[in-house]
C-alpha cells in the first residue's frame, strides 16, 4: 500500500503538490502524454538544459528543475522513459534561440527517446544535442563504457552544465563538457543484507555482480574505492568529488558514516578529494543501500564546479 | 500510377492502422512468447490514434502528411516500437517534395532512408530479428522496382512481397535485439512482432493502391 489514490494518478498529484509547496517557481508544460516542470524564472539567453527519465525516482528527476541545475525536467511514468514528444515540446517551450541540451542516464527507452527529440528539434530548425549518462561501472560487464546503464551521477554532470550554461558557453561546449564530465566519473551501488555485502546490484532488480562477506562500512568502503578507482588510475592527480546516495531504508547517520568512510579510504588511496556530498538524490521504492559515485576534474571541469544547494540536498 | 496523391497515401495509412488494429491479437500472441507481451497493444493504441486524427485532418502536402503520422505515432504508443515505427515514417521526411504528390523513385528513397534511420537509432542491422527484417528487403525490392519502372503499384507490390518474406525468414532468426534477446533460442520458429508489423502497414500499401488501377 502506498500514500496515493492510485498509480495512474501518483505523478500528477505529486508535481501538483510540488508547485503548492513552491509557488510561482515552476510552470507545468501542458502535455497529454508526460510529466513535464520548467523554471518559471528561466534566465536569458542561455542554454536550455533539460534533465529526465523514468518516473518514480525521487528527487531525480521532478525535484532537478531548478537553479544550478536543471531549467526543465521531464518524466514518464513509473518505470518508463518519457515520450520523445514531451522532450520535443518542452525543448520548443523554453528554448530561447541558444539550443538545447538533454541529459538522461543510458538506458535504451531514454536513449531513444531523447535521440528521436533532437531530430524532430532538427526538423523545425531548433539545436539540440544528448549526452547519456553510463557511470554504473558493474553494469554491462565486459562491454564498452558506453554501452553502461546510469546511477546518480548524473546529478553531478547537470551542475557542471548548468554552470557552464550560466556563464554563457555555447551549446556545443556545454555539450563536449558533459561528454566529459561522464567519460570522467564512475558509480557504483552497494547494498547489504544478511551478513553479506553486495556490488552492483540494478535498481530493477539485477542480482549484484560481487557479493563478499560484511565485515563493516569500513572493509565495504575499501572494496568500493577498489572497484571505483580501477578505471580511474589515469586522473589520479586530479581533483576528486565524492557523491553518496542512499535509498530512503538507508538512515542519516548511516548515510555520513558511509561517506566519512569512503573518504577516509580514497585518501588512504592517494585521491585529492575536493568535495563531498550525500542525500536521497534518487530512490526507489523498496529500495535499500547506496550509490557511490566518484567524478576526476581536471582544471576545465573544476572551473563549472558550484555546490549547489537548498533542495534538502546539497550536490 | 506514376504520382500517388496525397490524398491515396493517406487513405494507404488509414488501411494500414485499420489492418494492425485488427490483427493486434496476433501481434500480441507472438510478443507474448518471445517479447513483454506489449507489441501488438503499442502498435494498437498509435494506430487507433491515427484513425482518429485522420477522421478530422486532411493533409494538402505528403511531407505534412508522413510528419503527422509519425507523430502521432511516437506521441501515442511510447516505448522502443512508439520510437521505432515513428522513425520509419520520420527519418526520410527530407527526401520528400512539399506537393501534393510523390513519384516512385521519391517513395523508394523515403522508406530507405527511414530504414537507414531506425540502423543508426537502434544501433541495429537486419538479421538481429527485428523489424529491420521485413522493412530491409522491402527498401531493396522498392530500389530496384524503380530502376526498372516509375509505377507506384508495383513499387508497393515488390516492397509488400518482400516485406512479407522478410517477416517470415525471420522465424529463422534468434532474437539479439531488446528484451527478446533474453530468450534466444525460443524465439525461434516464431516471426519477430515488429518485422510482422512493417509487413502489415507493407501490404496496406499495397491493398490500397492496387485498388486504384
């Protein structure tokens, strides 16, 4: 059972209630076919960058829509990429001539739908590009990072191109500095459950890709840190940000107690840690543990990084 | 038939959604053993959207035409397939004039490059067990029909046999595409859902043109 009258009418009621909890902060885009939010106060002439994906996530995607972020987000319904005609209607309502970007986490219902936007933005003249998100590094085992599925480190790529957007950079730019803020991070999920610590288990319900004996946060951080840096030797002398999401079974305490304990690890490492936050970015329903996501910035990248925050959460 | 009219290819789409409509417990059938089971019900659903649309527009141009069926396809069905059959009437919008009419050779690149299109987007090729499959050979067939002739009824008749030979060696064909892919050899001896559907709108094309004559 859940607090709501019905699935069908969940989404809905929630963006209603969201507006009634900010006034005047957001406009909903009048569609028949998804869920759409746009900043009421959008600045000028910029880049349009609109966040989305499947609904039913927590904060991501309804709560993104707003400074320092996002300046639209749109979602589907439970568990399904939003319709490319959405994205399509959105980007024609808040562009303001600077084009538009999309950003979404790499799974093949987002994918397509984004792509098929941009080309019917294409068809009417309107500049659009995507980046998809592929940080879950235990997703696609054995297969290019691309092919990868996308956690919450999304969150991260969005404020460096909300800030790159904010100082006036082109389309193209922030585009290329998403593609590069994504080729540079890397996220992980660990859960725990019965004396046992599991790596890279799917939010859909894919079984975890490493399963250990739990022997404490501490020993669990190490073995993340392990995973996470594998692939991220090569920016070792780069800065490091450190996100940790926990689903909401996941208490407060336990929450800092997981950060405090990667960080600790990633000194032990080596790794200049710059900054780190935690929060329920995105959640799931019955969803237990957490996501730990590592972004490496060099001098370009560190420049667009800007703490955002007033959200109940701070990225 | 060297020009079909704008007002002939609306009517083909009309038939076509009608044709899908119809055979949606098919669809559904075979989706149900090889798929999620939610083919036949997308293809439906767009399809009974486009029925309705077109009881209240009337299309002046063929290019407006093909752009407001594969909008409302995309808009209607959601999904890959909403995706996948908006692009097989999108993605070659540019090949076609804004007239009232198109000709054979124009026809014959529109669908070859919407094929070219549903490639590039789903990152597929025909031979994987998709749509590709049926859609593929029909742009070949409609390719080389126009080197030998500018009439629009064979041009369908060779794209709709094709297609249905398509859809049907696809029964050979292990799933590697989609969800499907999951169920490797047990797609076999069964048609891909999406290369029966392209097959469809194929011989509605056809159905309807070759009334005409």
């Amino acid at each position: 059972m859940r607090v709501w009258n019905s699935r069908k009418s969940a989404h809905e009621e929630a963006l209603q209630g969201m507006m009634l909890a900010s006034p005047g902060k957001f406009v909903r885009l009048p569609s028949d076919y998804g869920y759409g939010l746009y900043r009421a106060n959008l600045p000028e002439k910029k880049v349009r960058i609109i966040i989305n994906g499947g609904g039913g996530y927590g904060p991501m995607w309804a709560g993104f829509a707003d400074e320092g972020l996002a300046d639209a987000m749109v979602h589907g319904n439970f568990d399904s990429a939003p319709n490319a005609f959405v994205l399509y209607e959105m980007a024609k309502t808040i562009d303001c001539g600077c084009g538009v970007l999309f950003l979404t986490n790499h799974f093949m219902g987002d994918y397509l739908n984004n792509d098929m936007a941009v080309e019917l933005l294409a068809h009417d003249g309107i500049d659009a590009r995507l980046c998809c998100i592929s940080d879950d590094i235990l997703s696609c085992e054995g297969e290019a990072k691309e092919n990868r599925g996308g956690l919450h480190g999304i969150g991260q790529v969005c404020k460096i191109c909300a800030a790159a957007a904010h100082d006036g950079l082109s389309l193209e730019e922030v585009w290329r500095l998403a593609e590069k803020a994504n080729s540079r991070l890397r996220s992980l999920s660990v859960n725990i459950r019965e004396e046992k610590m599991f790596f890279g288990e799917g939010f859909s319900g894919e079984p975890a890709v490493k399963t250990a004996a739990y022997q404490g946060v501490d020993r669990m951080a190490e073995e993340a840190c392990k995973i996470l840096l594998t692939e991220m030797e090569q920016w070792k002398e780069d800065t490091f940000y450190l996100s940790v999401n926990s689903h909401c079974s996941v208490g407060y305490t336990e929450t800092f107690v997981m950060l405090n304990a990667v960080a600790v690890k990633l000194k032990e490492c080596g790794i200049r840690l710059e900054g780190c936050a935690a929060g329920t970015y995105f959640d799931v329903f019955e969803g237990s543990g957490c996501m730990i996501s590592l972004l490496a910035c060099d001098e370009e990248l560190r420049r667009y990084v800007r703490p955002v925050k007033g959200y109940g959460f701070v990225i | 038939m060297d020009k079909l009219y704008v007002e002939l290819f609306q009517r083909m789409f009309i038939r076509g959604a009608r044709l899908i409509i119809e055979k949606e417990p098919y669809l559904t059938e075979i989706d149900s053993v090889i798929g999620d089971g939610d083919h036949g019900t997308g293809m439906k659903r767009g399809c009974e959207a486009l029925e309705k649309l077109f009881l209240k527009e009337k299309y002046a141009f063929v290019d407006e035409l093909c752009y407001a069926v594969s909008t409302e396809l995309i808009k209607t069905m959601g999904g890959a397939s909403g995706i996948i059959f908006g692009t097989m009437f999108f993605g070659g919008i540019s090949r076609l004039s804004h007239r009232d009419y198109v000709d054979a050779r124009e026809l014959s690149e529109y669908f070859l490059e919407g094929e070219r299109a549903i490639e590039r987007r789903g990152k597929a090729r025909p031979g994987q067990k998709t749509m590709l499959d049926a859609l593929y050979p029909a742009c070949v067939a409609m390719e080389s029909c126009v080197a030998r002739s500018s009439d629009v009824v064979l041009l369908f008749k060779d794209g709709y046999e094709a297609a249905v030979r398509g859809a049907e060696d696809s029964k050979l064909m292990k799933s590697q595409m989609g969800r499907s892919k999951n169920f490797k050899e047990k797609t076999l001896g069964f048609p891909d859902p999406g290369a029966v559907s392209a097959s469809l709108w194929f011989q509605a094309f056809y159905e309807t043109v070759s009334e005409v004559r």
